[in-house]
C-alpha cells in the first residue's frame, strides 16, 4: 500500500491497478471513496473500486474493434460485449513505482502488442498527487508503436457520507446530453437530450436508490486540453466534491448492481447495492464501432494524456 499525505488529505494507493483504494480530507473521519485495505482483499471483489480501467474503459459491442482495414477482437466477459477490457485489464494488473513523492507517486504499466487482443506496445503511466487547495490530481499518459484504440477511465465508488448508501447525496453535471443503451448496456448510437430523463443532472438533485442509473453523460464531443468542472457532488453532512476533468464522457453509475453480500472493506464499510457513485471520466464508450463518436484511436507517435481533478470542501476547518 502507498499512502500519500498532505496538511489536508490522505491517500491510498494500491499498485493492483493504480487503485486510489481510500481517500481522507481533514476533518472527515471516514474515506470518501470505496476501498480495500489490500490487493487481496480487492481482487476478491471485483467491482473495480478505485481501479485504472482500460485499455478500453466501458463497453465494446460483440468486443470487436477496427482500426484501419483490421477488425481486432477483445475479450467478451459480458456475454458477447466486452466491459472494461476483460478480465485482464488495467484494473487486473500491477503497476510498477517510477516515481513517489510524500503527497505524489507515479506508476508504470506495459501492454505487450496483442495484449488484450489490441495491437501495440503501450505504454501507461498514471499520477496520483495531492494539492494543498484539498484537490486529489490524476494524470494518465499512454503511447504506443502501432495504431491502436485507448480510453481509460478512473472507477472510484463516491460516499461522502457515513451513511448505508448514497440517498442524501445531491448531484450537477454539466451535460445536456446522453447515451442512450440497450438491454445489454450498449449505447444504441443516439445523442438524446437529458430533459425528461432520470439522467437530467442539469441542475442540482438528489440521488435514488430505487432505480439504476448506467450510462454516459455527454460533457462534449472531444477531449479538451484543460480540466473544466464536469460535476459537483454533495453529501447530507455538507462535505462536497468537484470533478475537474478533460474527458468528453461521464459514465455516471449509482452502485445498483454492487454485490449484496459482499465483505466490509475499509473500516466501517460495507460493499452492497448504492453503497457508493461511480463517476467515470472516460472517452465516449463503444467509440469504436459508432462513426458519430468521437473516435479513442491513438496513433504511433502521438501521446494520450487524460487530467482529472476531484477537489474537497467540508463544513470541517
């Protein structure tokens, strides 16, 4: 475990998939953020809770992508969908420290070409940091030799209450539109408007409990250069969280589907259905396969660079 420290936070990171793996703001007892105590205890789970996603975050439909005249196929662990890149991907793997500071650490991973039925030697690294502004900074690179598909998301379950489950959290993204999905968790390839819909966050207001919330928000159409604020998350004991990123999605999941017997993790909490918020700053998923997305292909050469932000506030000094 890699514990990082400010004069405001505290962070673990487990390098079983760069997994920000718990997360502690001054004056706050609990972790905001779903974890496990050890690698163990975290593949025994697998929720990937607090995990690097990818080299494909999200779904794949029937797992194949085409890059160029090639169609590759990816792993199907969904029946014939592939979700975040099988069993063995980033969040399946350990990552190497290249670099670790008190309050940062920067891990490495290599994907050998063919590895996870996707051409190209890639390279990944992922930065965790902690600022004295109470701001939790990741910063994920990847390049590779031969044109390939990269879209990485970062998977931590939000609570930021220490309460059973998220019902008195609040919610605002900064999104008008959204993916509409199938029954298997595909986007259909609509663009919808989120007006009418349970995924109208356009202004802020409570979460549910009672119906499952799985599909991506459109912040924009392209991956932009600076973080810009994508969501704000409130609990009901006034601790709050901003979500800065750079991604052109927001998968937005509210734990309706977290095992209902699964052990405690860290100390006082109990992995179960809408114990925590998934808010997962990705490209937009099944890019691939949808002309009308904006495509996830990275070329040789060319250098993937994803910035997130998760800034703290509490009614705490």
């Amino acid at each position: 475990m890699i514990i990082l420290t400010s004069n405001t936070m505290e962070a673990h990171i487990l390098p079983r998939g760069a997994t920000l793996a718990g997360l502690w703001i001054k004056g706050v007892t609990h972790s905001l953020c779903l974890g496990f105590a050890d690698r163990d205890s975290f593949s025994s789970c697998p929720i990937y809770a607090g995990a690097l996603v990818g080299p494909v975050a999200n779904r794949i439909s029937r797992g194949r992508v085409r890059i160029g005249s090639k169609v590759y196929q990816m792993p199907s662990n969904e029946g014939t969908t592939c979700l975040h890149s099988g069993e063995e991907g980033l969040h399946a793997r350990d990552w190497q420290v290249t670099d670790q500071t008190p309050s940062s650490v920067t891990l490495a991973l290599s994907l050998p070409d063919g590895a996870i039925g996707l051409p190209g030697h890639r390279e990944f690294t992922a930065r965790y940091s902690l600022t004295l502004d109470r701001s939790l900074s990741l910063v994920i690179t990847a390049a590779t030799d031969l044109e390939t598909v990269v879209n990485v998301a970062h998977h931590p379950y939000w609570s930021l209450d220490d309460l059973p489950d998220i019902s008195g959290h609040r919610l605002k993204i900064q999104a008008d539109s959204y993916l509409p999905v199938d029954d298997t968790g595909l986007p259909t390839g609509e663009i919808a408007s989120v007006a009418g819909t349970r995924y109208d966050f356009r202004h802020t207001r409570s979460l549910s409990v009672e119906h499952p919330l799985d599909a991506n928000l459109c912040l924009s159409h392209d991956r932009v250069a600076a973080p810009r604020l994508a969501a704000t998350l409130v609990g009901a004991t006034g601790v709050r969280m901003n979500l800065l990123t750079t991604e052109p999605g927001l998968q937005i999941y509210n734990g309706s589907g977290l095992p209902s017997s699964a052990p405690s993790a860290l100390p006082g909490q109990t992995i179960k259905p809408y114990a925590g918020i998934a808010l997962e700053p990705q490209g937009w998923p099944d890019a691939p396969n949808r002309s009308a997305f904006a495509p996830v292909i990275l070329t040789q050469g060319a250098r993937y660079r994803q910035e997130t932000t998760y800034r703290f506030a509490s009614n705490s000094p």
